[in-house]
C-alpha cells in the first residue's frame, strides 16, 4: 500500500477532520453530497509531488491547478478561502505534510523538517524505494492517478493519449483495455483501440460476417467512453494509488461490475468516492480483501467525521433491506 | 407532515418499514401530506421487505445501526393483512427480535403500539395493519365509496382503471377526500399520524 494514514485541515471544504484514518487495501467513500469526498480524494490527489512547477503525469497542469480547475481557482483550496491548508499522510512510518496557502503556493515537511523542493523529491524517492536514475521522477510522479468526475479531465486525457499513441501500442493497452473491459460491457465484438485518422481514436469492430468497422470513440456513448479513455490513463502510468471519484458517473450497473473487478484485480491501492448501490451491492458479494467503506459527514462546523465500515456491516444492512445511502448522517 | 426516503433534517421523528412497497409508501405519503407540521417520517427501505419477519428485521437493524437517541424516535411498520396472521403470531414474531411489551391493541382500527427493547436501546413500535381481510387495496376501494359513492373492486387493476377514469391519481384521491373518510377508510393511520405529530 503507498498511503498509510491520512489527515486533512483546513482544506477545501473540510474544516478539519475529527482524526486521522488509516486506509486499507480498497477504499469506498460514501456520503450525501458535500460531504467532503471529492475535497478528500484531491488532498490525497496531491501526493506525491504537490508542487506548481510539476504537472501531474499525463497532463499540462500541475496537480495543484488540476484541482484549482476543478473549482473556483487556487484560493479555493483553503477552507473560507483564507488561511492555510494542511495534509498529512503517513507513508512507510514517515509522516509527509503539505502547506498551501491561499494563493497556492505549497511547503513540504517530512517528519517535521520543512525541506525545499529539490530536497523533499529526493527524500520522498528514497521513502518510496525510487533509484534516481533516468526517469526517476516521472517515476515518482506516475505513482498516484486521480480520475475525478470532470469531462474536462477526460478531454485532457484524450489529448495525451492520443500525444502517446506509440507507447500505448507498444505496451499493448490498447488491445488489453478493450478485450477485459470494453467487449465486456458492450454487445458489439471489439478487439483493440486505434489511433486513426486525423488522430481520432477508433475501436475496431468485427461483425459475424468478418466485416470490420472503426467506430469513434466519441461516438460510442459516455460511459463506455469515460471507461475506456480512464482505463487506457490507469493502464499507461500503472499508478500505486488510484483515486477516481464519483466511480459509477455514466455508467450502467454491468459496466461498473466489469470495472471493479478490473480494479481489483490489479495490485494498486484504490479509493473511490461512490453514491451508487450497485456499487455496494457488489462489494459485498465479491468481498474483496482489506476493503474498507468510509462514511463520511460533515457537521454543522464543518468538521469531517469519518465512519468506518466492514463489508460486513454494509452487506448485514443491505441484507436487512436497509438503503445505506438513506441514513448515512444517522451512522 | 413529510414522508421520504432520506432524511433532510438531523432531527428524525419516525422511521417507516412497509411490509409491501412503492404503493403503500405513496399512500402515506398523500395522507401525511393532509397533516400539517413539518415533522419528519423516513423510509430509509431499499424495496418492500415482503413479510413481517423481513419487515422486523430491518427494523432491529436499523435499531442497531442508529447512533440517534432512537428512545425518541418512533418506527413503524406498515404492513397488509395478509403478511400478519393472528394478533398471537405478530406478537410472538416481535419477540424473535426484542423484548417487547404491549401499550395499545386495537383490533378493530389494526393499530398496535408497542414498548420494545434491543440491547440497551429502547423505543416505540407501532404495527400498522393494512386491509380488513388481505390488502391495503380494501382501504382504498373503502375511500373510493366514501368520497364517490362507486364500489370498486379491491384489486391493483381495478383501482387503476378507476382512477384512469376520473383522470386522478392516488394522491388526488385523498387529497379529495374529507377527514371524515379518510377517518373511516384509515383510522389506523390517521390515529398514527396524530401520535407522531404530539
């Protein structure tokens, strides 16, 4: 597992949280909306290289602007838009902080010391088990992949796939990501991913009397398109943590059970935010080990409280015919 | 008064368990919808939970889960006749999930209230018995003599073709109706109502 522990003030949202939560294997947040799910992901979306200078893997802003974007601007990130943010993670028994302040500008701290970036890049290579050696950084960088609910991301995304079109071949996500995820949700008999031209992406679509099409992924509806564009994103950095909010956006049940167990069976840490039953209801049917649900609420201070659940105790109320979802403030 | 699914305030009055489902949610709702306040009843329930047993249990879970001071919290099971039996096997029922005892029978209107334990939680359960033989069907068909003078048969399918006849729904229907029908055709509901809303 790359994150620990994690504590968040002052950010975003959440005015602070009652106390810090150790993440497992699989993590499921849930809560009503404004809860503090989103606000809980892009604080963790930041490790672990959280500074301006340094775009996120696969995009042309920085993991800091990303969030900004996704919002009302840099100043957005600091709970009353004053002030300054704070979270710490705990990683491999060293505690990581990171100060923003309201005009995005961010210190780092390992275990205390305040160190300038140059200095905490290569600390943080060490407590991650990165040799600097060529690529050390995008190493580093690649190490934690955040999906949020934005069509502006994906478009983002698109781009860079289509940018790193030859590597995507080579490594063979093209042809991976359409035989265990797309052909499984879909009727229709697709077989790879293309870059065609004018450098439009196309799945290519074999019919029962060998005939073949290239059909636009643009054309192909949102769900499956998010899915394929994400998953390609996943499969191109093969991050440690993957981060992805709002999970079911789009989707019909059968393309979140196909995604989930994709998940799953990868070896990365996952957190997900979800409102979805289905969701749930297939979470506790596969059971999957080390997964933790996490109820999260915010009270009228603005003060996260977080709840955790066993899959277990999601499956016994879901069984009882309780909608979970339903009663999420009364936990 | 307010029937929903989730919770918009902190404060919750009652929590709702239909023995059945959708139609049965949509006709207390109508009729809260005849009380005023704001007072809140949720029906937290993913579908009817078919049966009494089903119906207990999600409240014993709930019971379970709930970190509200549940003592001031009253839950309801709303449930047809034709899920209950006798009054004997509804109580022996109860027992398989908490210790209980008996405030208020009514046979006559099918309201029973209820003092029950579960752990070191303690709250009130009310028992609210649908239909005079079988369904909640009885009561509706009940109200529609009441308030149109026409007998229609108790059935889903003759309700609906009713009501597509007259161009109105559940919901109009008692809207439409009188206190004094709706006294006659949901004693058993008003008297819950009236309970929850002191």
């Amino acid at each position: 597992m790359l994150i620990n522990s994690v504590y968040i003030k002052e950010f975003r949202g959440i005015r602070e949280m009652r106390e810090s939560i150790t993440l497992g294997r699989l993590n499921v947040l849930i809560g009503r909306n404004n809860s503090g799910k989103s606000a809980f992901l892009e604080a963790l979306s930041l490790f672990p290289i959280p500074f301006n200078a340094y775009n996120a893997p696969f995009l042309d802003s920085s993991r800091i602007q990303l969030i900004a974007q996704l919002h009302s601007g840099l100043e957005s990130l600091v709970y009353g838009y004053s002030g300054i943010a704070e979270i710490k993670f705990s990683i491999n028994h060293n505690e990581i902080m990171y100060r923003i302040t309201d005009h995005g500008n961010i210190f780092a701290f390992i275990d205390g010391k305040r160190l300038d970036s140059q200095t905490y890049l290569k600390e943080i290579a060490k407590i991650l088990g990165v040799k600097e050696e060529e690529g050390w950084l995008m190493k580093i960088n690649s190490m934690v992949a955040f999906i949020p609910n934005d069509s502006n991301f994906l478009k983002s995304v698109r781009e860079k796939i289509v940018s790193a079109w030859s590597t995507i071949m080579k490594s063979g996500a093209n042809v991976r990501v359409v035989r265990d995820l797309i052909s499984r949700v879909v009727h229709d008999e697709f077989t790879e991913v293309y870059l065609g031209a004018n450098n439009v992406l196309e799945l290519r679509k074999e019919l029962p009397d060998d005939k073949v099409f290239w059909i636009r992924v643009t054309d192909i509806g949102d769900g499956v398109e998010r899915l394929l564009i994400s998953a390609l994103y996943l499969e191109v950095l093969r991050p440690k943590l993957v981060l992805w909010d709002d999970i079911e956006a789009s989707a019909h049940p059968g393309l979140i059970e196909v995604l989930i167990k994709w998940l799953i069976n990868k070896n990365w840490q996952i957190v997900i935010s979800t409102h979805s039953i289905d969701v749930l209801n297939l979470l506790t049917k596969i059971a999957p080990a080390d997964t933790l649900i996490w109820v999260l609420r915010c009270d009228e201070y603005d003060r996260l409280n977080i709840k955790q659940l066993t899959i277990d105790d999601v499956a016994d109320i879901l069984e009882s015919n309780i909608d979970i979802r339903r009663i999420l403030d009364q936990l | 008064m307010i029937l929903s699914h989730t919770p918009t305030k902190r404060e919750i009055v009652s929590f709702v368990v239909f023995g059945d489902g959708r139609y049965d949610f949509r006709v207390l709702k109508a009729i809260c919808e005849k009380f005023n306040g704001a007072k809140e009843l949720v029906s937290p329930q993913l579908q009817g939970a078919k049966g009494l047993t089903n119906s207990l249990r999600s409240v014993a879970k709930l019971l379970d889960i709930l970190r509200i001071n549940v003592e001031k919290t009253k839950f309801v099971i709303l449930i047809d006749k034709e899920h209950i039996g006798d009054i004997k096997q509804m109580k022996k029922k109860i027992t398989e999930f908490f210790i209980s005892e008996s405030i208020k029978e009514d046979v006559q209107k099918q309201f029973f209230k209820f003092k029950i334990l579960r752990g070191s939680k303690k709250t009130t359960l009310y028992i609210i018995v649908m239909g005079y033989n079988k369904c909640i069907e009885e009561n509706i068909s009940h109200l529609i003599e009441k308030i149109y003078g026409e007998r229609v048969a108790p059935t889903r399918q003759s309700i609906r073709e009713f009501l597509r006849r007259k161009g109105i729904n559940f919901e109009d229907l008692i809207r439409r109706a009188s206190q004094k029908a709706l006294n006659e055709a949901f004693g058993n509901v008003v008297e819950l109502l009236k309970e929850i809303d002191r």
